[in-house]
C-alpha cells in the first residue's frame, strides 16, 4: 500500500523524518518495498534536487492487520504510538449540517451483509475537486475524476472503509441488498460487462436492477455523471469470504475488495459516513444532507469491547525479558487501549479492553507481540533456553559412523556416486535421460569412481595400484526395498553388503561408539579441490648405505614452493651395492589456473642443487 509522508504529517505533526521512518516501519511495524520522492504533480524527482514535494512509502501490510492499517489514519495512529508522538484526530473538523426527514429504505436480505449505511445528499454540484484533494490522490498513484467521487476515495484511503455514491434519481428510495437468484449480467463503472453467480451478492435498486457488485465495484447504471444533482451515499460492511471469492472468480482485484477480504469491523462504517458527509459538505456548501438509515443487525455483537486478560509476568515469560509493570503499563497507554489492574502485588496482572478496529487481539499472546514490537525486540537479549533432556540416539547415523570409521583407519577413501541410473528394479516417471530408475547397487558405479580415480591416485599420496575407496548408501533391489550397503574397492576388486551385516563383524566397537557419540564433534573438514590439473614430478637418488631416507625427505621439503600439493610421498625404495635407492613423488597443483613446466622448473632445480651439495648422495 501507497503511503504518503505529508498525508500522515496532518495527523502527527511531529513525526520523523522520512529516513529514520524507514527504520520504524521496518523494525516496529511492516516491510518497506520502497520510498520515492515525488513532485507536487505526483511524478518522481531525484532525490538530490530541491524540488520535493512530498515522500511516498511503499508498504507491505499483512493480511492479520490489513482491517485496521490499509488506511493513512490506521498507519498514523500505529506510528503515533511507536514514536510517542500526539496523534491530532480530525473530527472536530467534521462539519455536516443538520439533517433533514428521509424516505430512503434500505433492507438486507443476506447473512453476508454486515452493516448497510445510506444517506441522501440533494443540490450536490458535480464538478473538479479543491487543490489539497487532487495533491493527496496524485501523491498515491489515483487520478482525480470529480468531487463527489474523490471524495469516497479520500475516505477509503484515509480511514480504510471503502464507501461509494449513487445517482438518487437512476435509484430511487428504495436499497436492497440481496444475493442474485440465478445467471445474470452487470455492466460496471469504465464499461467492463461482468456475469454474476448465483448467490453472488449485489445491492439493487428497488425493481432488481443489480447497482453494484456488494463490497467490489460499482455498477453503470447509478454512475454519478456531470449533471447529478441527488445522490446516495452507501458506506457498508461485507462478509470478507464470500466477498473475496466474488471478487477473485470475476478476476476484479479493486481496493475496495482489497479491504473487505481482509475483514473490517462493520463499527468503522459509522466514522466513514462521518467523514464523507463533511467532505462533501465541505466542497458542495449548498448540499441538503438527509437523516442516515443504518441497518445493523448485530450491532450489539459489533459494538460489545473484548476483554483479555494479561500479566507483566506472563509477558516477560514469553519474551525472555524483565520489563517492569510500569514499563508495560506505558504500551497500553500509547497504543491507546484502556487498562485495569497492573498492580505489583498481583504480578502486574492487566485487563485489557480491546479496541474496535483492532480484529487481531484475540488472546495474551497478542498482547505479548503488542509489548514486544512498541518497546522493539532489540530489547529482548538473545539467550539460549535450557533444555534438560538428551537427544535419542540415531542408531542408523551410528553405524554409518562406526563402517566409516572402520575403512578409513584402513586407509580407505570415501566417495559418493549417483542414486539415479539408466536401468534398475526401481524405474521413475517424469526422469531427466539416462537417470530413469534407482540403482539396485553400490558395485556398479564405485567400480567406475574407481577406474576414474586411479588418474588422481597421486593426489591421495598413493600409487594408483593401491588405491582404495568406499561408499555407503541406500539402494533398492526391487520395488518397494530400500537397503543401506557398504562397498569398498581393494586391489581392484570391489566387495559389498548390508550395513547391519559390515557392523556385526564389529558389534563390541559399536556398542562403544554408542556410549561415546557427540555428532557435535563431527565437523566439516571439507575443503573444495583444485579445478585445474595437476602435474607429478619424481626425484630418485642414491645415498651410502646408512641414510635414512627421512634426511632426503626433509632437504625437499625445504626446497619446496606453494605450488606443491602433495609430497614429497615415498614412492619406491631398494638397496643394491652398498648403496640405498630412494624415489620420492612430488604433485604441484594450482587453484587459479594451470601450471606450466616452465613454472616447475625453478623448484625442481632448486631441490636437485641442494641435494647434490649433500654429502653421500647421488642424483639418478
């Protein structure tokens, strides 16, 4: 919803400035999807430019306060109490001269009407609206069309009851509002033809001509034209479901609807009419108002205060604080509501009477949230509760642990390969090409990570001979299965069983990592490998008889550059006359591009000079 800066500065004078508003709506209130300056005319002025006239707020309101924000008054109100700033209300303003005997009548004839307000206004003078009014509809995106018009606009976007006028002569004095009986056609206001339900509700003239379509969009056939003299103001309230499901079939997404769907209370009709009528009295100053026909059958209901009852302790409890019973008191205070009780001795225990307007209230934990955003949750200290009791163990997570644990102390490596495959047991619909079914093994494909790894077996500081690799994971033999396996390569060949059965052949060391699990101890230690290949390099030498080939280990390493990944790794090692054979593998692997020997060689002849300078030891 549109709000305007200078709209909500005639209802609290010392609001602050558009900015710091940002933050309050954001933090206290709702989302802010944008704030522009416009012009006086409504366009958009750079920011830098002194030719700003107004600000304009782009609000999300939720639907659970839509009932009493949708309206720059309901949004003023609300910063009024955030802000502890005075809120000026207008009403003294309203100026509508005594009124005079009436013949209009008004039935309801549905459960789906609430509240039907009417009121004839005779001698009206149809024509542009004052300055201040076009300022205020320009600022939010709505086009003048005349005053009587802008006036129920005025009214909707100010107090947030949508209202609407009548031409009293196309009527007559005689307002029913009733579901349709059967199948029929309406033409609206701009000259859109819609075709009514059974049971959608309408308001019709005393004949059955359908004026309007109850709660979402007014008919062509009561349209206020240049040359109206009389007319009829309904100000109303409309079930929101029904209304809603009206509105949405007939794809007519008005703001009227916008505001009935999300439920108003039937008691905000009353300021509505109020306002209008002194709105008109105040631009047609030769206007005769006649007497209001109010049809409110559940008034009684409507207009009873709700009640809820709240202690500071209970408040403080559910927001982790220690607010005082004062402090609390101070929110009923600026929200306006009225308040009983509150005393120490009781735990600061409050009745709150609930206001009218206010349809989300319904028990103490909205109150709670009452307290917690007028004061602001940065208040609230971010503490962990306690929670005293401990967690069920995941047996399944466990064995997992103790077969992972189990093949990589033996020097095993774990992989994880793809659950789709192109044929097995267990076939999907709708797969992407060559992944249509679930695997019925791990054999399969860790054969294939195998044959695909032996290429990177030197960055595993292995010869591609000795690699070894493992997965564990679900498969699914046939339909309706779904088994966890363990498979390891050895040697080439690949082994494979349940998990229950890998863990018997361990049951004594599962029952121990049982007693010891803490899964937080088991962090991530992944680090994300090198894109770009990688290049193995040997070093062989010949040393006397006696050297350890720790001494040869050490000098390469010294010698060694950030380039080098892996190594220096022992390779291969023999003795033959008296002399010892050692050969040493190197893997040099960049994580921004690809290495050249150009770049290698540097380090390379950097480790062949020092081990050429170290007594006994010969280069191969």
């Amino acid at each position: 919803m549109k709000i305007s800066y200078n709209w909500l500065k005639s209802y609290i004078p010392d609001i602050c400035e558009p900015e710091k508003l940002w933050d309050v709506f954001t933090f206290h209130l709702c989302e802010v999807e944008s704030m522009v300056p416009i012009r006086a005319d409504g366009s958009i002025v750079d920011p830098a430019s002194n030719g700003i006239y107004d600000w304009v707020f782009d609000i999300n309101i939720l639907p659970n306060r839509a009932h009493d924000l949708l309206s720059h008054q309901g949004v003023a109100q609300e910063l009024s109490a955030l802000l502890d700033i005075e809120y000026k209300s207008p009403v003294e303003y309203y100026k509508v001269p005594k009124p005079k005997k009436t013949n209009l009548k008004i039935e309801i004839e549905s459960e789906k009407c609430r509240r039907y307000m009417g009121r004839v206004v005779r001698n009206v003078k149809i024509g542009p609206s004052p300055d201040w009014v076009v300022k205020h509809l320009e600022s939010i995106g709505q086009k003048s069309i005349n005053n009587v018009v802008d006036a129920t606009n005025i009214v909707m976007f100010d107090c947030g009851n949508p209202t609407h006028v009548f031409d009293a002569k196309k009527v007559g004095e005689k307002i029913i509002i009733k579901e349709v009986d059967s199948e029929s056609k309406i033409s609206l206001l701009g000259g859109e033809e819609k075709v009514l339900d059974k049971g959608d509700l309408t308001v019709q003239d005393g004949k059955g001509s359908p004026l309007a379509i109850a709660g979402v969009k007014g008919g062509k056939k009561a349209e206020v034209e240049s040359t109206t003299t009389d007319i009829i103001i309904e100000v109303a309230n409309f079930e929101p479901v029904s209304t809603r499901k009206t509105g949405r079939r007939l794809a007519l997404f008005t703001d009227a609807l916008k505001r009935f769907e999300n439920d108003l209370s039937p008691v905000r009709a009353e300021y509505a009419m109020l306002e209008l009528s002194a709105l008109i009295a105040e631009m047609c100053p030769e206007a005769e108002f006649e007497e209001i026909v109010d049809v409110f059958k559940d008034k009684d209901k409507w207009e009873t205060k709700r009640k809820i009852e709240v202690s500071s302790d209970y408040i403080n409890s559910k927001l982790g604080t220690n607010f005082s019973v004062e402090k609390i008191e101070s929110v009923w205070k600026r929200m306006k509501f009225s308040a009983q009780g509150g005393s120490v001795s009781d735990g600061g225990s409050f009745i709150i009477t609930v206001p009218s307007l206010r349809l989300d209230l319904e028990g103490p934990h909205d109150l709670v949230e009452e307290v917690g955003r007028v004061i602001g949750f940065e208040k609230v200290e971010g503490i962990l509760p306690k929670i005293g009791f401990s967690p069920n163990i995941n047996h399944s997570y466990a064995k997992y642990l103790l077969a992972k644990k189990n093949l990589t102390e033996k020097g095993f490596k774990e992989v994880m390969t793809y659950s789709l495959v192109k044929k097995g047991k267990v076939e999907l619909a709708y797969a992407p090409k060559g992944k249509e079914a679930m695997r019925k093994d791990l054999a399969t494909l860790l054969k294939e990570a195998y044959d695909l790894n032996k290429n990177n077996a030197p960055l595993f500081e292995e010869d591609a001979k000795n690699l070894k690799i493992f997965e564990i994971g679900d498969v699914y033999p046939q339909e309706g299965e779904e088994v966890t396996n363990v498979a390891f390569v050895e040697n080439g060949n690949v082994t494979e069983m349940s998990l229950e059965e890998f863990v018997k052949e361990d049951i004594k060391e599962y029952e121990n990592i049982l007693d010891g699990l803490d899964y937080q101890n088991y962090k991530n230690l992944f680090t994300q490998w090198s894109l770009f290949p990688f290049i193995t390099r040997d070093v062989s030498v010949w040393v006397e008889e006696g050297k350890d080939s720790d001494i040869i280990e050490n000098i390469i390493k010294e010698n060694l550059d950030e380039n080098v990944l892996v190594g220096p790794t022992l390779i291969d090692s023999f003795s033959k006359d008296g002399r010892n054979s050692y050969a040493f593998r190197l893997v040099f692997q960049s994580k921004d591009r690809t290495l050249t020997d150009e770049e290698i060689a540097p380090t390379m002849d950097k480790i062949y000079k020092a081990l050429s300078s170290e007594k006994g030891v010969e280069i191969r």
